[in-house]
C-alpha cells in the first residue's frame, strides 16, 4: 500500500454548516488508506458555523488535514487556492454540500499505476440527491455515466456527458498546466477547465462502476437556476471556446460538431429570447451561420411555426403563449381556491374571453390573418400596384416580423454604431434611443455624405462653390455639436458628394476597415426602404461591408414609414432628441424637422403602444440580426435600372 498516490481532498465551502459535516463523513469513511489521504477545506468567507463545525469534525481524524479561511471570492478561486496547497499528486474535487461513496477514493486511484502521463482525468459515475418534502435527501432515480471516448470536446459539450466535478480525479500537473478554473467564470467553469484540459493534450480514463461513486445534491434554487442568463452565458462561452480550436486546428467543421453546437446555441437563444433579444439575434446569427436554413426541431409547435413564419417570429409567438398561460394558471389557481369546480371553469372562460377583448386579440382571427395576409401582401398587391415583387416579398417578411412589436430594453448594446447618410439624421431617427445610451454604451458616428446640398444658411448665395464649402463645414460642425452632447467616443467623415455616395470595391473596403475598427454590437442606420437616394446607397455599401459582422442592425426612418418589430420608449427623452434636432439650424431653415419628429414619436406611441392611454414618445425600428437585414438588402441590388432599388425615390 506503500505505492498508493497521495489524494488531496479539496473541499470549498461557503455558508455550509448544514452539510459540511456529511460532506467531511463521506471522505473519513473512504476505503483508500489514511495515511495517503489529505483534507484541504477553504472556507470561502462564509458567515455561519462553517468552520467550527468543520473542525469538530476532524478534530482527532487521521486524516491530514488544514482549514483556511479566506475573503469570499466564489467556489473557482477556493479551489485554486485549495490544489495549490495541496500535497498530492492527485486532487479530489467536493463541493460542501456533496458525498464521496465509501469506495470512491480507492477504486479511482487504482486506474492510477496503468494511466499514462498524458491522462489528465479519470472519472465515474454520478448521481443527483434530491430532497423530498419531509426535508430528507435521497438518491434520484438516474445513474449519469457519462462517455467521452471518441472526439472528447465534442463528447463534453453534450449534455448527457455532463461529467460532476466531484466525480472526477484531477492529476496535479495538468491543473498547474491550464492554470486551475477560470476565477472570472461563476457557471460551467468546471466544463471550461475540462475543455482547457483537452485542447491541451491530456486524455480521460474512465473507471466504470456498477453504482455511483458521488452524489451531487440538487438544491431546488441552485447556483445554475438562480440565473439562467448567466448560466446560458457560460454555455455558449465554453461552446465558443471549442468551436474557436477547431476552426483554428482544422479550419472547417465536421457535421457532428455543427449539430452539437446548433444544439447548444439553439438551447441558449430559446433562454435569450425573453429577456435579451440583442443575444438572442446573437445567437441566431450563429446559428444561421452554421445552419443557413436552421429551424429548431424541438418542440414540434414551434418547428411547424417556424418553418411557416421562420424562427424569430416562431419564438414571438411562443413566448405569447407562455405568458397567457402562466396567466391563466394563476387565475385558475386564485379561482379554484375559492369556488367549484365548475363555477371556476366557467369564471376562468369569461376573464380569457374579456382579456381578449381588451387586449384586441383573437386567436382564431390571428391564425387566418397569419395565413392570408402575408399572401395577399406579397402576391396580390404587386400585380395590383405593378411593383416589383422583390421589393413586396421583402415588405411581406418585414409586415410577418412586425405583428409580435417587442420594446426594446436599456441598454440595447455596449458599442453602438450610427452609420448615416447625412449629418442630423442620427437625431431625426434615433436621437432618443442615442441619448439614453449616451453614458451607458460607447456611441461613434460615420457620416457617408457632405451635405452640400442640404439645408440652408443665412443670406443669399453670392457664388455657389464657396457657399456649398461654408455649408459643408456649418453642417460638419453641427454634427460634432450633437456628438459631444451624446459623449460619442469616434466621429468619421467618409465625405461623399450629396447623391453620390458610392458603393464600389474601395469605398466598400474603408467602411469595412472602420467597422473592424470599431466593433460594434449594435449598428444604426436609415431603413433600406427610406425614400431618398443617398439613404438606400448607404444601405447597399454597408450590406457589402459587413456581411461577416456579427451584430443587431437597429433600422430607423426618417423619410419614409417603416413597419417596426420593435420599439423604444423615448417619452422621458423626447426633450432631449429635439434639443439634438435644434443643433442643425441650417436644416431648419428648409424643413421643420422639429414638429415632424415630435409628431411622428407621438404617433408611435398610438400606434404601437407602450402603455394603454397610447401616450408618449416612441422611435420605431426594424431589428435584425446583421446577416438577415443584408440579405434583405442585397436581394434587391440587381433589380433593373428605376426598379425600387436603383437609387430613385
């Protein structure tokens, strides 16, 4: 038994006084030698009887052991902290509220003398705890045993391979090699350190078992279900990782990866959907890059949905039926509390019927009008017009995205980027949206045209070639008056002629350079259909500069009325927008800009409403992840000259 590693036993522990004395029994009781067994407990800030009643426990163990108390800084750093003391060779994971099975030590450690110095893990089988209503903890009724032979990053990306920390036993020299967990990861920290571990070279043994050798307590409101934002994050994060090695290893991906991460980002934008639309379209922008024709296979509604209205819409529509659910849960749960069966029946019908009413919903109306009025939009109405039917086809996908109007939440994004035609109409489409992000995103303006041929100054002009010069630095000047107001970080003046604004190899390539430059995540510009030339060029260079972009395009309007999927209240801004309006004096004096945007946010209002007096302020906009709006785009570029894309109003 001489030959025996030495194990170190690494325990975080914060807050745990109701289970760290079993967490301490299951290591005393292990079937491996004592003397080859070392105990590290870190407690990890903890403000109960954490730690006295840890050292109760140990107190006369064989078993070496220390206890360090540390300032709370999350169960990644205890552990590092932990394996870095340690002693042994080999570290055990165990979470303080977590069991070791009696002979989990020793029948790990005996895969030891015939692992090689590339193995890095060996691992078991697990199983959940699960507490039942009489406050008992009692095994559950799945024994994980997971399986990573084969492409082992693939494999821990599954979530059926899903490996438990504590099932686990790390040799020492491949943690100090990735440098232990991520301490800035608070979820899946314990998958990145596996994944870290892999593309590193080390290899797993798996030293199977009949029954599990560590039970993982489920808490009903763990760390994982606290947050599923952040927990999703951490998923996405760790899939990004993997798919980052393999394009830089191999350059392409195999079909079994692209199905394991379409299933993960898939999973991530179903979470994202409800309560940050800027990562949902994240999400499905990479999801639209692995899968050009993604559509979720699960659940079938939302599959069948999908396929008819595609999947952003599709999530819309199952995210209303959630919350008219959960809706009338409760009321049937308030009514059933006080009434008969039959008489809550009859009360739950008549409120569903009259939320209805109120909310002008009516299901079976909405289902024949999603059916037919986007075919009467996108067939009938073009032969009736004599239009195009590129330009309807492309209104009919905007009209379908616009029935499910969202509101856009602060803040929409961390780096936004207006790209505009002309100096003002940033504060014409967006300005509210702008100021309310002016200290809580960095904001940085281009502006494709001079505007020499917008607006007016003072006086008469004398000779046309110096007034057009004093016109284009009154207005460049107005444009770095309303930036300072909005804190803009970078202002770039690409200095094309009014209605020249060029669409050709280098002026593709400058705007492209000035997007890598500065990266946003959210980009401003006018909508592809607003009627004026300079507005629709500068639609079709940026879909040229920046089909590999990753972001949310915020579409606004200013010449012409665009259908909105979503929405931003500026009722406490509008002051401010038309305060940034009054910057451009010399536009003024040509257009009253002021009453057309006072009027139009107010319009908004009534019509797509934020509240239900249809009050306020709204800028309206088309929302799409940046791959999806230059489709849009450039499906329209080579339609014949004076068709709706040949730079006519």
């Amino acid at each position: 038994m001489s030959n025996d590693p030495t194990i170190s036993v690494v325990i975080p522990a914060f807050n745990a006084e109701s289970y760290i004395e079993q967490a301490l029994v299951s290591v005393l009781q292990q079937t491996y030698p004592s003397d080859h067994l070392e105990i590290i407990l870190i407690d990890d800030g903890s403000e109960d009887q954490t730690r006295s009643k840890a050292e109760v426990s140990l107190r006369g163990s064989a078993v070496r052991h220390q206890i360090l108390s540390v300032p709370n800084g999350g169960p990644s750093k205890a552990r590092n902290i932990g394996w870095t003391l340690a002693k042994g060779n080999w570290i055990q994971f165990l979470d303080a509220d977590d069991l070791l099975a009696p002979n989990k030590v020793e029948h790990q450690a005996s895969f030891v003398p015939i692992a090689s110095e590339a193995t890095a893990v060996i691992y078991s089988p697990w199983q959940n705890m699960v507490e039942r209503p009489t406050g008992e903890w009692h095994p559950g009724n799945e024994i994980f045993s997971p399986d990573l032979r084969g492409d082992t990053l693939l494999q821990l990306l599954k979530s059926k391979n899903f490996v438990a920390t504590g099932s686990q036993l790390f040799r020492r020299c491949w943690l100090e090699r990735v440098q232990g967990f991520n301490e800035r990861r608070r979820f899946i920290e314990d998958v990145e350190l596996l994944l870290k571990i892999t593309m590193a070279g080390g290899q797993f043994i798996k030293a199977d078992s009949s029954a599990p050798l560590f039970f993982y307590r489920r808490h009903a409101r763990s760390l994982s279900q606290s947050d599923s934002i952040a927990f999703m994050d951490g998923c996405v994060a760790n899939a990004e990782l993997a798919e980052q090695y393999w394009r830089k290893k191999e350059g392409s991906l195999s079909q079994p990866r692209v199905e394991v991460l379409t299933d993960v980002y898939s999973q991530a934008a179903r979470v994202f959907y409800e309560d940050n639309r800027v990562k949902f379209f994240g999400m499905y922008s990479k999801l639209r890059e692995l899968c050009p024709h993604f559509v979720p296979q699960a659940p079938r509604s939302l599959w069948l949905f999908s396929k008819i209205i595609g999947y952003p819409m599709a999530e819309a529509v199952a995210l209303k039926s959630r919350q008219l659910k959960s809706v009338a849960s409760r009321v049937a749960h308030a009514l059933q509390l006080s009434l008969p069966a039959k008489s809550a029946q009859r009360n739950l019908s008549g409120f569903l019927k009259e939320f209805c009413r109120r909310r002008g919903f009516h299901p079976r109306l909405w289902l024949l009008g999603l059916t037919s009025y986007s075919r009467f939009l996108g067939y009938v109405k073009p032969q009736l017009l004599g239009a195009s039917e590129e330009e309807y086809q492309v209104r009919r996908r905007l009209m379908v995205g616009a029935w499910s109007t969202r509101i856009l939440r602060l803040p929409v994004g961390k780096n936004i980027l207006a790209i505009c035609p002309h100096p003002d109409d940033e504060s014409i489409g967006a300005g509210g949206l702008l100021w309310a992000h002016r200290k809580l995103a960095q904001i940085h303006f281009v502006i494709l045209s001079n505007g020499e041929d917008g607006g007016r100054l003072e006086g008469a002009p004398a000779d046309p070639g110096p007034y057009k010069q004093k016109l284009v630095e009154v207005r460049k000047a107005e444009l770095v008056r309303t930036a300072k107001a909005l804190n803009v970080g970078s202002v770039q003046f690409m200095d094309f002629p009014d209605k020249g604004i060029e669409t050709d190899t280098k002026s593709v390539q400058r705007l492209r350079e000035i997007l890598a430059r500065v990266g946003p995540d959210v980009v401003l510009l006018p909508w592809f259909f607003d009627n004026h030339p300079d507005h629709r060029a500068t639609n079709l260079l940026y879909a040229r500069a920046s089909s590999d972009l990753e972001c949310l395009v915020l579409a606004f309007e200013v010449w012409s009325l665009l259908e909105p999927n979503a929405v931003f209240d500026i009722t406490p801004h509008l002051d401010a927008k038309l305060a940034l309006i009054r910057n451009y004096t010399s536009q003024l004096r040509t257009v009253d800009y002021l009453n057309y945007a006072a009027g139009l946010a107010r319009a908004r209002a009534f019509h797509t409403p934020i509240n239900e007096s249809r009050t306020g302020a709204v800028e309206a906009f088309i929302a799409l992840p940046n791959r999806d709006y230059c489709d849009l785009v450039l499906s329209l570029q080579d339609q014949a000259a004076g068709g709706p894309y040949s730079g006519k109003p």
